[in-house]
C-alpha cells in the first residue's frame, strides 16, 4: 500500500534534538495516561526496533476522528524507527467490547464488517509507512485483520491453553464488568472480550514479536490482560500504554460535530466539514489539539498559542490545516479554504465551484419539504430538529431565514444555498433528466 503521509515529520526532528526517546515524547504531547513498566519500555526502545499495536474497531463504515488519536501514537513511533502494526478488529467486533457501555453492543453481521473493513483499512496509509524507509530507516507498517486467527479458533483449545490463565473472580471485579453487572447484566459473549484480546496481543507477540499493546485509558484492562496472557504463557515481557479519552473543553467527547461524528471516510464528512470542524474548536483546546493531531514541532506549538482570543486564529487555522492534510491530503485543504473564503468573504455566490454541494433530482425535490432538504443536505439529523432549530432562527435559505420548514421546498434556480448558524453551509444542487 502507498502511503499518501503529505507532512514532513518535524516534531520528530525536534524531538531527537532535544535527546528525547520515543516514551518522552509520547508523554510531552500528552499521549500517556498509563504505561506498564515505563523504564522498562524505555529500554526496550534504546536497544532496538519495538514493534507495537493498536487495535481499531470496525463496525462502522470509517474511522472517526477519536481514531485518530491510536493513528497518530503509531505514526509517532514510526517515526522513531519502530515498526507500527494497525489491527482491524475483523474477529473481536464479532464478540463485542463491553467496556464504557451500559448496554449490549448490536450484533454486527461478519459480512457488514469485512465491508466496512474494505473501505477503513487504506485511510491508514495517510498516517503511516506501508513500504519502510520514508523516514531513514523505519520498517513498514502492517495492516492485520485479527479476524484471520480469531476465527480458526478451537473451542476447547481455546479454553484449555487461554482460558485457563484468567481468573473469573479478577475479571467480575474489573469496572467494565462490574458496572454491567450492576445495571443491565453481562452475556457470556462479552465476558469472552478480554480473552480474546488478551489473546490477539498472544498471538502477535508469537507471531511479530510485538512487544507493546496501546489504547484509549478504557482499554487498560485488556491491554495489561494480554501483557499478563504473554508473561504466563511464553514468559515474555511485553507492555502496554494508554492514552486519555479525549473531551472538549466543553465536555463533549472528542470527534463529534452536532451531534455526529467527524469521520474520515469524505462521503460521510466532507473535507470541507472536517476542516470547518477543526478550525471552530474551543480555544481551551487549541495547545492540546496542536500536540496530539498534528507534527508541529513543540517550538512553534507555543509561539502560534502565545496569543488569546482572536489571535488564536492563525493557530486554529494551522490545526485545521494540517490535520486535514493529514486525513486528506494538501488538495482537499486547498479546496476547503476556498470554500472558506466563497462563504465568509462577504455575500457568498452559490454558483462557486469550491462550496460543498449536495445534488438531488428534480423529482425528489418536488416531493420535499424544507426540512426534508435541510436534512438530505446533513445540515440537521432529523425533521424535529429542523423545526427546532427554524424557531431560533438558525436556519437560512438563499440568505433569507427560514421560518416554517414544513412547507414544500421552492428553489428559485437550480442551485439553492442553506445554512445553519453562522457558519455551516451547504449548497442543493437540483438535477434535471
């Protein structure tokens, strides 16, 4: 796989300047919550390649934004010179991650998440070398289904030479499960979830030599299960690292945008709302964003957020930049500024070619109302929520505000142009034949 990565990693450089190592760098840039015997990692890095993993859940059609945090730990380490494995969840989606949720997952078919897998397993070639030596001497990264080991598993083996390193009494103990147990219950397909990935980090300490586990802090438990797996049944010595889970200053959970998720995938977020995203973060997050999405160099991270107010601009629009860049490469940051530009610069003219469009044809528009058009366009989830937002005046159609959108849509040309607030656009573009 080619990878796309269009940035050249300059924090790195920084950061073998300073004399720091892989773990002191992750820990400036706010990557580590948690880490398993951190001199121990640390020594392991000093003599040689690491070969380390994250695992990514596939059941749905992209990658998000929270993603993006495992995705940058592993471009990170790349960097350094140690060998990234990305692991796509294939076998462990089919059981189910019980962990921060009050409720059983929904049963994911294994044909929807092989599909979904297709489409979420080339967004890593932005973030990460597939052929090695993009970075003097790094070894490729490899992309890994564990669905291609879990599946050819025996019950009673299984059971004999894995489960019996687990105690039942430890794990009714974690928070994962004593939190279900306490509200809605826990199947025994979801208690099977930590041997399982205990068992994948197994597996790939065999197989890769892989030597270290990373996460979000929800997953502590697991990874430090498939360190433990890895000491009792190999006697090996292997480590995990955590990152937090991330929130807004506002308390939101990082990668959600009205409600949705930021993903990856351009159909389901438009480069230009994923930039539009990033350049609109609170400015309590801007130093912290800067650090953990992008590879600025530290140096420049704090000149660009020396300012308050609207002189943080520039350092949101570099965050915007070039985490866009990242995800989608220099032309879709092209694009979305001038599109930027087409809607803020004054009257916007709907017939810019660089304003994000929606097209619907001459006979569905016929037959919808302005709510409808307000939904197809992704501006607002639902029919309510059009209304809601109508009665507080948020909603605009072709500059006038919207004030009944249960009326039927009335373009007055072949191009209309919707917005949400002050800042969300959306051009309908009515095709005929």
């Amino acid at each position: 796989m080619t990878s796309t990565m269009p940035i050249a990693a300059d924090a790195i450089t920084e950061a073998r300047a300073q004399g720091l190592g892989p773990l002191d760098y992750l820990r400036q840039r706010g990557y580590v919550q948690d880490v398993s015997d951190p001199e121990g990692l640390r020594r392991a890095f000093a003599e040689g390649v690491v070969t380390a993993y994250v695992g990514f859940d596939p059941t749905a059609p992209s990658l998000h934004a929270g993603h993006m945090l495992g995705m940058m730990m592993l471009a990170s380490l790349q960097r350094f010179g140690h060998r990234p494995i990305a692991l796509g969840g294939g076998g462990t989606a089919l059981v189910g991650d019980p962990s921060g949720k009050t409720s059983t997952r929904a049963i994911v078919s294994e044909a929807e998440i092989r599909s979904n897998l297709e489409r979420i397993l080339p967004q890593f070639a932005r973030y990460l070398d597939f052929e090695g030596g993009r970075w003097g001497g790094n070894p490729p990264a490899l992309l890994l289904n564990n669905a291609d080991w879990l599946l050819e598993l025996r019950y009673i083996p299984f059971l004999r030479d894995i489960g019996r390193y687990f105690s039942v009494n430890e794990m009714l103990a974690a928070e994962t499960y004593r939190t279900r147990l306490e509200s809605t219950g826990l199947n025994f397909v979801e208690f099977n979830y930590r041997l399982v990935q205990a068992y994948d980090f197994l597996h790939l300490f065999r197989t890769e030599g892989c030597a270290l586990q990373m996460g979000g802090s929800d997953q502590w438990g697991n990874i430090t299960a498939g360190v433990e797996l890895i000491r009792k049944a190999d006697g090996g010595h292997a480590f995990a690292l955590v990152c937090p889970l991330l929130t807004t200053a506002s308390g939101e959970k990082m990668g959600k945008s009205e409600g949705n998720s930021v993903w990856l995938d351009p159909e389901l977020t438009t480069p230009y709302d994923f930039y539009q995203y990033w350049i609109n973060v609170d400015d309590a997050d801007v130093v912290r964003l800067l650090r953990l999405y992008t590879f600025l160099p530290e140096k420049l991270i704090v000149e660009l957020t020396a300012a308050t107010g609207e002189g943080l601009r520039e350092a949101k629009r570099t965050l915007a930049r070039e985490v866009t860049a990242l995800a989608h490469g220099q032309d879709a940051v092209d694009a979305a500024e001038a599109a930027s530009r087409a809607l803020f610069g004054g009257a916007p003219d709907a017939d810019d070619p660089n304003i994000p469009t929606t097209e619907i044809s001459a006979g569905q528009a016929a037959e919808m109302t302005v709510a409808d058009v307000f939904v197809v366009a992704g501006l607002v989830a639902s029919r309510g929520e059009a209304r809601r937002k109508a009665v507080e005046g948020a909603l605009w159609l072709d500059g006038e505000r919207v004030a009944e959108v249960d009326e039927p849509f009335r373009p007055g040309a072949a191009d209309a142009l919707l917005r949400f607030g002050k800042k969300r656009y959306r051009r309908i573009r009515i095709v005929f034949g």
